[in-house]
C-alpha cells in the first residue's frame, strides 16, 4: 500500500503502540459500564481513575480537575457556553486566530445577548497588546486565547494575558491542544496567573480519536452541555468511553516523559526544513517569534497552497495547506488574513508539521521534491500568463 511521508502531525497522530495495547482489554473482556456496582464496573471505574490521574500529572493539575470529553471542540464548547449559561449576558472576547470550536460558540452567544470581541494579532500571529488591553477595558466576562496556535504554531504568553484578564474579574480559558506534549504545560502555575481552564485532546499526542478533557478551577460553575446521568462531576453525562480513555491517559504518560528529548529532536528537524524552504524562496510564516519545535508555515509566489498539497501528496508526502478541522472551507486561512498576510499569499499557505516518526532523510526527500514540484507549478503558471 502506497504511504506517504506523514508531515501533518497537527491534524492528528498515529496512535502509538503502547496506546493500542493498553486499550485492547477494554474492547473485549474488561468491557464493563463504570457506573455498574459490580466487579465489571468497578474495574470500568479504576481504570477511569488511573487515567484520570495521568492525564492531571501530564499537565501539572489534580485529578479531580479533570472533565472528560469526546474531543478537543467539545471542551472548547463545554467552557465558553457552560461558563455564559451562569452568567449574565456581557461581553466575550476570542483571539482572531482561534480554531472554530471557540470562534463559533462564541459567535453563538452574540445571537444570546453576549457582545462579542475580537482579539486582534499581528503581524507574527502574537496577541496585540494595545488592542487586548482596550478590550479588557470593556470587562469582559469571558476570556478565549489559545496557547500554541494549530497553523502557525506561535506560541502566545498566556501568562501575561490571563493576569489581565483577571484584574477585570473575567474567566480565562486557553485551548492547549496543540500545545500539550510539545511544550511545557503546568496547569497549576496557569491557573495561578489566572487561567480558569484548558482543553486538551487525545490524539494530538499518539491517543485515539474520541478521547480529551477540559481541565477546570472547581471554583468555576459552569452548565453541562449534556445532561443526563450525573457522569463527570454532573459536567459531562454519559457511558465514559473506557477504552479511549484509557488510552488518553497512556498517551499523557508517555507525552510527559518524552516531551523535552523529542521536542529538541523536533526542532533540529524544523530548522533544517525551514533553510531548505528559505533556499527554495518560500516565504515563512511567524518566523521571527516562538513556535511548537514542529510547526513550519510556508508558501511560494502565485502558487496554489491546495494545489501544491495536491501534488505533494501524490509525490509521497502528505501535508496540509490550513487546519484539517476547515479543510471544507474554500476561502484562505482566518489566521493568515487576521495577520494581515495578503489573500493572494495566503491561498498559497502550506503546513509541515513533524512528529517523533520524522527522520532527517525524509526531510531532505521532502526538500527534493517540494524543489521539483514548485519548479513544475511555476512553469504551469509563467505559461498560462
């Protein structure tokens, strides 16, 4: 079977070996309902724990902080509506570059009485500071940022934000999918400068699909966006996916002890990736700022980002030209255009994004034929003028 050279580890991951292994008897003999009194579902519930507790290590909170969730979007969504259901309308405020799963909620509550805020970037993808501090002048009673960004991979400084954001008494939430396992995450030291609650999800990290939690300030009331059972603390009712969850917890465990010897692996690879492209006479997105150690965001002159994914793909290497979750969408990337990166560019945005599979080869091979295929493209191009 024909398989490319996997460069989207953004989008999702391969689940790793000792992930599936652990799942395994939870999808056949240990298939017990967690809820049950029995020695099945006492079984059911323990390991729910054990992964509870691996999960909370992995980004530095307490067990009990954690609300399972069926993925990253739902997390995002149980905070930003759970959060405005106990309060009072006011207004909401989301970076211009967040994933949809926080700018559509958010847009949801505007249709409920909520005044919604747009938290400007710039040029580089970072937080604008002028315009961040004349919203938080507006109160806001929600506050969305999200820590590593899943197109650029800029790094923002949550820190600094949520301290100002709770000077004015506002819920801070970061959705730190792309980040966990990548950088540093401690919970405990975010939660101190004023971050109510993170998200985070399963298969970013070598975990199944089906998998994530909100990790929340028990101080924080919010409404559950399902209801039913009592499951989760009453946050999040429903039969707990055992398997996947399990699985979650393994993928934290592992995520936590490789994360600073990959991430350095990760980054030599990047920057040999990014001189290539420089070389080529790519154009790199958020170059001058931080980023995740895997993330390159490129593209070439009155190139196709769609196209050139295209083609890439049936080369061997597979890629993306923006985030999977709106890779629907025909228009070009929100987070482009809120940097103000011209249309015509931006249409042309690739994403590399590396994982602890990457090897320096498939770099270079990637290098060689990334060369002769935007030099096929601009032949196409210079002909059709």
């Amino acid at each position: 079977m024909f398989a490319p050279v996997y460069l989207d580890h953004n989008a999702t991951t391969a689940a790793d070996p000792a992930v599936v292994e652990a799942m395994l008897p939870y999808l056949s003999g240990q298939f017990g309902n967690a809820s049950s009194g029995h020695e099945y579902g006492r079984a059911a519930r323990r390991a729910i724990d054990q992964a509870r507790s691996q999960v909370a290590e992995a980004v530095g909170a307490h067990a009990s902080e954690v609300v399972f969730t069926s993925g990253g979007s739902e997390a995002n969504n149980l905070f930003i509506k759970g959060a405005a259901a106990c309060l009072k309308p006011g207004v909401v405020a989301v970076s211009a570059i967040e994933h949809p799963c926080v700018i559509k909620p958010a847009e949801q509550l505007g249709k409920r009485g909520w005044t919604v805020r747009q938290l400007t970037v710039d040029g580089d993808g970072r937080v604008d500071e002028n315009n961040f501090a004349a919203v938080m002048a507006l109160k806001p009673k929600i506050v969305s940022v999200m820590l590593a960004n899943n197109e650029t991979g800029v790094v923002q400084d949550i820190e600094c934000l949520a301290e100002r954001a709770r000077s004015v008494g506002a819920y801070f939430h970061t959705d730190a999918v792309q980040a966990v396992g990548k950088i540093g995450v401690d919970f405990r030291r975010l939660n101190a400068a004023g971050v109510c609650a993170l998200s985070l999800s399963a298969h970013k990290i070598g975990g199944p699909k089906g998998a994530a939690a909100l990790v929340l300030d028990k101080r924080v009331e919010l409404e559950p966006l399902i209801a039913g059972g009592g499951h989760e603390r009453g946050l999040r009712s429903g039969t707990e996916n055992v398997a996947a969850i399990v699985g979650f917890g393994v993928a934290c465990e592992l995520a936590a002890q490789r994360r600073i010897a990959v991430a350095r692996r990760l980054l030599t690879l990047r920057v040999r990736l990014e001189r290539g492209l420089l070389g080529l006479g790519a154009t790199l997105f958020s170059q001058a700022v931080e980023r995740l150690p895997n993330t390159v965001y490129f593209a070439f002159p009155e190139l196709d980002g769609d196209t050139l994914v295209g083609k890439l793909d049936r080369d061997g290497y597979a890629t993306a030209s923006g985030a999977a979750c709106s890779s629907a969408n025909p228009e070009s990337s929100h987070v482009l255009r809120a940097m103000g990166v011209t249309p015509d560019v931006a249409r042309g945005a690739v994403r590399a994004s590396l994982g602890g599979s990457n090897t320096q080869e498939q770099i270079d091979g990637f290098l060689s034929t990334l060369q002769a295929t935007v030099s096929r493209l601009q032949r196409l191009t210079a002909m059709a003028v």
